[in-house]
C-alpha cells in the first residue's frame, strides 16, 4: 500500500483480470417474458413486509431489454471481464425437464456480446433465483434440488461451454442457506436451523454436481465456487472471546471451505449444531464429500467486512455477538471499513487452503448517494473504499497469495434483496424512473485505474 492508502496499479501483473459484478435478478427485470417461470424472490417480494417498500425485480435495471448499451457501458470502464449470472428459471422453467429456448438465447446473446468486446464472461450459475417450482417441492433443504441444480448446470454447461470458459457454480451457499431457511431474511424466508444446514449441504453438493458438468462439457474450464468470507477476531485477548471467534469462523468461512478443499466438515461445528447437522440430520450421503471436494481452478471470495465478536453464552446457537468497532468507520449496511481484514483473510487462506488461485468475485460498498446539480455523483466514501481494498489485495498479493482477480460489487445500482432499491452498491448510478446510467466518481476512478494497470503503469 502506498500513501493515503493508493493502490499502485504496477503491483498488479498484467495479466490480471479486473471485471465489474451483477446477478440476474438484481438488475434483469422481465421477470415475466419470454417463458420465465417465478422465482422464490419474485414469491419473497410479493409477501407483504418481507422487502423494504414492497419492492421487487419485476423491471430492476430492465437489463434484459437494455443489454446492448449496457454492454458498451461495461466495455467504457475498461475492464476485462464481467461476472454476471444466469436466471434458473428462464432456461427451465419447470426447475428441470423441458427447456426454454428463448432463456439460452439471451445468454448467448450475452457471451457473443461480450467476445465481441473483448471482455471475457464469469458465468456464476446460481445467484439465488431457484425456481419456485422447486421451492414447492421442498427446496435446497431436500436432496432432490441439488440433483436438478446438476441437470441445469449440464444443459447450461451443453449450450454455452464453446465460450464461457470462466464458470461460478453457486454464490454465497452460507446467505442462501441461513438467511435463506434460518434467519428468514431472505427468500424463502424460512426460520428453521436443522433446515438451513440440510440447504447448507445441497448447496455443496449442487457445487460438487456443477463441478462435474462443468468438467464434462467445457474443455479447458477454469471452476470454482464463490463464499462469502469475512475474517473473524475476538474482541478481547481473553480466551472466552477467541472461541467465540473461532465459532464465528466455523459458521461463516470453514464450514464451506473445509469440504469445498476436501475435508469434510470442521468436527467441532458439526458438534456444535448437534441434532441441526447435516450428518445427525442423516443427509450427509457416501461418495457426497467426495464430490463437494473434487479439486476446482480457483476460490471466488465476495468479501466486504470482518467481524469482531465477543463472547455471548446463551445467544442464540452460537454464543458469539458482532460488537462495533469504536472508532471505525462504517458503510450504509452497518459492515466496518476494514481493509486490513481483506488481506489478512487472503493470506489465511493461501497459507491454510491453498487454493490454485483466489478472485475476489465481489467487494464494494453502500452509501447513500446524492446526485448534484451537474448530474455528477461524487460518491467519495465509496471510491477511498475501492482503493483501500485494492490497495489491500495488491499487499496481500505481495505476501504471496495467489490473487488472480477482482470484480467490483457493483457494475450499477441493484435491486440488493431485503433493502429493495434503498441500497446502493453501483459504480454507476441508476435513476429507476427514467433508467439513465450514470458513471459515479467511483467508476470513474476505476476506469482510470484499470486503464494504467493494464498498462503496467505506475501511478
Ligand atoms: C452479496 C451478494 C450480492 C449483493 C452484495 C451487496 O452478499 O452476493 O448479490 O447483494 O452482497
């Protein structure tokens, strides 16, 4: 890190990929054209008091009928890749079986879109739009959805695998199980702890089955799995404190790396959760590990924050409480500016998992924006956050950790689940009356950064 904390864009090789992030639903809208069937967010956000305002994805960004100019919009910051996903239930509408031809057209529309500019697709498979036909059926709480989310992922795989060569087989299993079927926040909005490891572990083995598709249909693919991970500290010396963290970080990060790095699951979690495991719950099959830890390419981690806990006994199944940092600074989500973690997080990981490769797949923050008068967006706080933890992967990438990549959370403002519209995570801005983009400071700054990175430049 350089002087008020500026990345230097000559630690970065030239190779490396620099991309900007979405997912279907947050930015797509069309949620009822072309043969999509409803989602378990479209069901979310049409109960009443489950999304802020009452707000949904039905228009979004309106990406899909805007797919041109948003393209030349990414191409414009300069980056070489975009990370976006694909809608389950605009390629099967019935969660399996027949497929939607008009579905695989948008996507490939999108990959040729892309190749053409030069700017390589991430294909993240699931980004949490499961069908709602299969949420009928029980879910990623029953086996049955990980064994359909293969049968996807090989039609997908079959259909776009001549040109995606990048491939993400689910997003952040622990937000789609535990706020998912745990803590209710998010769709389906369940609150059921046994469910939410039972979701846990199909999610992984949806991970181990899209591996396996993605092997057999892509020729020279590189796969990984995206977690979220935040690194956990104690709040005090004290040793009470640092079990606390280290239960933090069994439930956040090494309940998913440890069987995606072949290791099954931590012994001291599954004891934790007791009769809520997986294995007491009797899902953990023979053979499952195995698939869960077959080797992948790289590690996608979306990372924005740490944690601090401290010792709770009695709160809730973890006894372990988040504290506020006094003194730091923190981002409209209520997640501490800790740029310090991102590299303290990717040196853990290189020295404890050794993946092949790690991309940061997402990072970025929410602050309320105020358009001005000139219709600039100077979002100041958001831009010092980019290159605080770009400064932050190059002195990680400096200590040795293979640090491939980074994707900025986000391309544009979004549709960001349970806060509706409220939260703006975009380097650019979207104003959802009138659909006009709007570069932010930020992805000002980006654009300008890349463009000497990819130069080898110093600054
Ligand atoms: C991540 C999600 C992404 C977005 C950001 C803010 O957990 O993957 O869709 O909502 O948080």
């Amino acid at each position: 890190m350089t002087a008020n904390n500026q990345p230097n864009p000559a630690n970065f090789p030239l190779r490396f990929t620099w991309g900007v992030a979405t997912s279907s639903y947050q930015i797509e809208g069309a949620a009822f054209e072309d043969g999509r069937s409803p989602s378990i967010w479209d069901t979310f956000c049409a109960a009443p008091g489950k999304v802020l305002n009452g707000e949904n994805g039905d228009v979004a960004c309106d990406h899909y009928h805007r797919l041109d100019s948003d393209l030349d919009l990414i191409q414009s910051l300069g980056v070489n890749a975009y990370r976006f996903s694909v809608a389950w239930p605009r390629i099967l509408p019935d969660g399996r079986g027949q497929t939607n031809q008009a579905g695989l057209d948008f996507y490939s529309r999108l990959v040729d879109s892309l190749l053409t500019r030069n700017i390589t697709p991430w294909l993240t498979l699931y980004h949490w739009d499961l069908p709602q036909v299969l949420q009928d059926r029980g879910g990623w709480p029953t086996r049955d959805t990980a064994l359909a989310f293969g049968d996807y992922a090989e039609v997908v795989t079959a259909e776009l695998g001549d040109r995606v060569k990048h491939w993400i087989t689910i997003n952040e299993p622990w937000v789609a199980a535990f706020m998912g079927y745990g803590n209710g926040i998010h769709a389906p909005g369940h609150t059921d702890l046994a469910e939410s490891f039972a979701a846990s572990h199909h999610l992984l083995l949806a991970h181990g089955l899209g591996v396996q598709a993605v092997r057999a249909n892509v020729p020279g693919a590189q796969v990984g799995i995206t977690l979220n991970l935040a690194a956990a500290y104690p709040a005090t010396g004290s040793e009470a404190d640092r079990a606390a963290a280290w239960r933090q970080d069994g439930f956040a990060n090494r309940w998913y790396l440890d069987p995606v790095f072949g290791r099954g699951y931590p012994q001291d979690f599954v004891e934790l959760l007791d009769r809520a495991s997986p294995q007491a719950q009797g899902l953990v099959l023979p053979g499952d590990l195995d698939l869960v830890g077959a080797p992948t390419d790289f590690l996608g981690v979306n990372t924005y924050t740490r944690s601090v806990v401290e010792d709770a006994p009695g709160d809730g199944f973890l006894g372990a409480r988040p504290l506020h940092v006094e003194g730091s600074e923190y981002t409209g989500f209520d997640w501490e500016v800790a740029p310090q973690s991102l590299t303290d997080l990717m040196l853990r990981l290189q020295k404890d998992y050794n993946p092949a490769a790690i991309y940061i797949t997402e990072n970025g923050a929410t602050y309320p924006d105020t358009m001005n008068a000139d219709g600039s967006v100077q979002d100041e706080a958001r831009t010092r956050y980019f290159q605080q933890h770009i400064a932050a992967m190059g002195t990680a990438l400096t200590g040795g950790a293979k640090m491939a990549g980074y994707f900025a959370w986000s391309l544009m403002d979004n549709f960001d689940w349970a806060e509706g519209y409220d939260k703006r995570f975009g380097i650019v801005h979207v104003d959802f009356e009138t659909q006009a983009r709007t570069l932010k400071q930020s992805g000002q700054w980006y654009r300008d950064f890349l463009a000497r990175a990819q130069e080898g430049q110093p600054a």
